[in-house]
C-alpha cells in the first residue's frame, strides 16, 4: 500500500492485522467489525487507490488475515447480521 507521498506502509499494514489475529486468538474472539472502505479493514471494499476518492470490490489486509484465520468479519452496516447471527448461536447452546 503506497500512500499519496509515496512512502510504502505496506509492512505497517501487514504487522497491524497480525496483532488484530493474535489479539483475537488471545481472547477467542470469533467475529469483528471493520470499517468499510479502509485499506486494512474494509470488508467488501477497499479503495482505488487513485486518491480520488473511487473505490473498489475488496478486502483490506487486516480484514484478508482475520477471515484467512477463522475470524468472521462484518462491516458497520452489518451489525444486526451479526446481532442475528450470535443470538442464533446462543439460542442453540
């Protein structure tokens, strides 16, 4: 990921969705809420990079190793799916 400076913070990107995978390991925790359109968070898309304000079909690089990992992620106009989603799972407990 090259910002508009050009400066690569790619590795930054990389190493902030790992510690979001291991801190979601740590604490067992099953489901996330990203911000949509983010570069490292978003869920269904990502921006263009064109810095015009254009996006795209994607997800960002957090968003990728959490779901590579078991971890269902929602955007923020998702959250009663998942509202509906846990409480179908405690109901089955």
């Amino acid at each position: 990921m090259i910002e508009q400076n050009r400066h690569d913070v790619t590795d930054a990107y990389l190493r902030g969705g790992e510690i979001a995978l291991k801190l979601s390991q740590e604490n067992k925790c099953h489901y996330a809420i990203l911000t949509d359109g983010s570069p490292p968070c978003g869920s269904s898309f990502i921006y263009d990079g064109t810095f015009s304000g254009g996006t795209q079909p994607g997800q960002g690089t957090t968003a990728a190793i959490l779901r590579a990992n078991g971890v269902q992620v929602f955007n923020e106009d998702q959250i009663e799916e998942l509202a509906r989603l846990i409480e179908g799972a405690i109901e089955r407990l």
